[in-house]
C-alpha cells in the first residue's frame, strides 16, 4: 500500500510540473514562428552570445550550494544553506560587475562581436537575478511546492515571450535580450514573494551555521562549479563561435534549433527532474540505492522520446521551412543533426542527477571535460557548420551515454 501511495504521488507530482511546464513551453513556440519574422538570424546570433555568457555565469554565481538544498533533513540546516547560496551569489556577482567595469571592451574584443559591449553591462544584473531563482526554485522543491513552480514556469515564458513580441513589434532590434529580463524578473519576485509567504525565513540567522555548511558541502563549488562551467562551456560553446568561424546567421540558426527542439525537453525532462532528485534522494538516504524510481523513471522517458524523435528525424526540414519561413530552412538542416543528442539528453539528463545525490561530482567532471574538449575540437577542425554541428551532436551522445551507465551503476541499477 505505501508503495502505491509514494507510487501515485510520484507520478501526480511529474504531471503538476508537466502541466505548468507544457503552458510554459507551448508559448515560445506558439510565438517563435511571428519572432523569427520580426527578428533576423543575426538578432538571434546577438541574442543566443548573450545568454550563453548569463547562462554560464548565472549557473555557478551561487558555488553551486543550491543543490545542496535537497540533502539535509531538518528545515533549519536547509534554511541556512540557502542563505549560504544567496550570500555566495551576491557576492561573486559584485566581483563579476568590477569585471565587467574594467574589461568591458577587451571582452567584447575576445568575443569578436563589438556589438555585445553594451550588453556587458547587463550581465552582472541577469546573473544575480539567476542565482537567487535557482536558489528559491530548489528551495521550493524541498518543501514539495510542484504548484508554485509549474506557475512560475508560466509567468515566466508569458513575460519574456510577450514582452519580445511586444518589443519587436514597435521595431525594437534588442527585444529578444530586453524581454528575457522582463522574464527572469518576474519569475524571481513571484518565487521570493510566495517564500516570504510560505515562512522560509523564519529560522535565525547564525553565521557560525552557514561557515559549517560550507564545509560540509565544499564539495560543490570545488567539484562541481568547475563541472559546470565546463558542460556549460561545453554547450553554449556553439553559441559563443559558430558567429567566430562561421557567420552571424550561422549562430542564429543553431539558436532556433536549440530554442524549439528543447521544448518538449523542456516540458517532461525538467519536470521529471524535479520530482525525480526529491524521491530518489530519500530513497537513495534509506536504502543506499535508488534502483526501482531509476528503473520506471528510465522507462517512462524512453518510450515517451523514442516515436516523437523518429518523427521529427525524417520531418523536421520541412516543418521548419513550413513553420518559420523559407529564410529558416537551414535551421531545419541543422535540427535534424542534433535530434538525436537530444534524444539521449531528453532520457538521460534527469536519471544524471544520481552523481549528486551519492556526492561523486568528479565523475561528472570528467565526462564533462571530455565533452568540452570534442566540442572545441569539432568547432576548430570543421570546414563548414554543417560538419561542426553533426560533429558537436556525436559528441553530446557519446557523453550521456557514459552518464547512463555511470549514474545506473550508481543506482545499483546495473
């Protein structure tokens, strides 16, 4: 019986979040197709640099403490290891600003997109706003708030995708970046709003607390935060040089194929994620392994991807073509390549969460350095983005499927 209750709950919990995140994810792409007729591939390009550069900082801002949220049982130890994870975020975000103040140009010279200084300016603000979200967002997860974050994910994708169209409607050429902060700032008010509701500050604040935390989970910023920034590094790396090697539009290709494709990604992965890392840490804590929500879990994503990749593998070209106009088509070329990375990404990427879980992070580092180094080296050895890219997809799949195998082991699954 207890088994059939946890059983039901696991799955009433995944179609919550699923529920939020299809709205979420059913928004950009019911916009895409009037964006990508609005905006050129090159404010794409423009667009796809600078969240690649928030994205990467914004994910390690916190040391990565944010994950540590799901580990400790007593509320008060998990109170002060957010408070830990905001403190770090604030203050990496001030060194990131004096950064950014000093090398502004030089960065903008690296990059080889003069065009990205003034944004530069607003990194600093994108990636604080991004640490505190992920650290609210697994703070809520802890106490089991699925229905406050299915809501968020909606709030957010409203906010950033009307506030685009809006923008690009009154011929604004930098909407798509001025909206995604719109996005990102709702989001976190209405999480900070519903914490301070929810009473997540009513424990006192001992610093004392917080300096034994950081020991106890020093394992995350040396570990992981390097991880990280590696398979972060490691993705947005297209992003960041294909508009180096290749062309602007290049980059805005790839970006379109990146934004749509993830959806469905999006929609279930995630949201398994959530609920998966809250079951599989109690019961990787009772039992020492977490073999049967690893199993199902592992089936469910399986069957759900395998008939929608097959799918989109032999049609995808012309949907593009169809969908975001003949100028697009390219992109279509492009997703084709990588649906099968994304295949492997879609069921293996919530499954990874097990390296956490059992404190192995240096695995994940070296699976992510591998990945990086075949990214680079696809990049500088292709003579066309076609070859890149089809090179960058066998990459990616190469590196889940060691995820798979590791994170199974770990699961005392295999």
């Amino acid at each position: 019986m207890k088994i059939r209750v946890e059983s039901t709950e696991f799955s009433r919990n995944i179609v919550t979040l699923m529920t939020g995140t299809s709205v979420a994810q059913a928004i950009p792409i019911a916009i895409s197709p009037i964006l990508t007729r609005i905006f050129t591939p090159e404010d794409f390009g423009l667009f796809a640099l600078y969240m690649a550069i928030t994205s990467v900082l914004g994910s390690v801002v916190s040391g990565r403490y944010e994950l540590a949220i799901m580990l400790p049982e007593k509320k008060e130890n998990v109170f002060h290891v957010a408070c830990l994870s905001l403190l770090v975020t604030s203050f990496l975000t001030l060194c990131l600003f004096l950064i950014v103040l000093l090398f502004n140009d030089a960065i903008a010279e690296i990059l080889n997109r003069p065009e990205i200084s003034f944004w530069l300016y607003l990194v600093p603000i994108s990636v604080i706003i991004s640490g505190f979200y992920q650290t609210l967002s697994y703070w809520h997860i802890k106490n089991k708030r699925y229905k406050v974050m299915a809501t968020n994910r909606v709030m957010q994708s409203s906010a950033t995708n009307f506030s685009q169209l809006a923008l690009g409607c009154i011929g604004s050429s930098s909407g798509l970046i001025w909206g995604g902060g719109v996005g990102q700032a709702t989001s976190l008010f209405f999480l900070l709003r519903k914490s301070l509701l929810l009473n997540y500050f009513c424990f006192p604040f001992s610093a004392l607390k917080v300096i034994a935390i950081a020991k106890r989970y020093k394992k995350f910023p040396i570990l992981d935060v390097p991880t990280t920034l590696i398979n972060l590094a490691a993705n947005q790396a297209p992003n960041i040089l294909l508009a180096s090697f290749f062309s602007s539009s290049t980059a805005g290709f790839y970006y379109l194929t990146q934004r749509v494709l993830q959806a469905p990604i999006t929609l279930i992965s995630t949201s398994v994620l959530d609920v998966f890392k809250q079951k599989a840490s109690e019961d990787y804590k009772r039992d020492g392994h977490c073999r049967k929500i690893f199993k199902k879990t592992f089936l469910v994503l399986f069957f759900m991807a395998l008939p929608p990749s097959i799918a989109l593998y032999i049609w995808v070209e012309d949907l593009f073509t169809f969908v975001f106009g003949d100028s697009w088509r390219e992109a279509g070329k492009y997703a084709q390549l990588l649906i099968p990375a994304l295949f492997f990404r879609f069921v293996v990427n919530p499954l990874s969460f097990v390296i956490y879980i059992a404190e192995k992070q240096h695995i994940n580092l070296v699976g992510m350095f591998f990945l990086f180094l075949s990214i680079i080296f696809s990049l500088v050895t292709a003579d066309t983005a076609y070859f890149a890219i089809s090179m960058i997809s066998a990459s990616f799949c190469m590196t889940y499927f060691f995820y798979f195998i590791t994170s199974a082991k770990m699961a005392k699954f295999l």
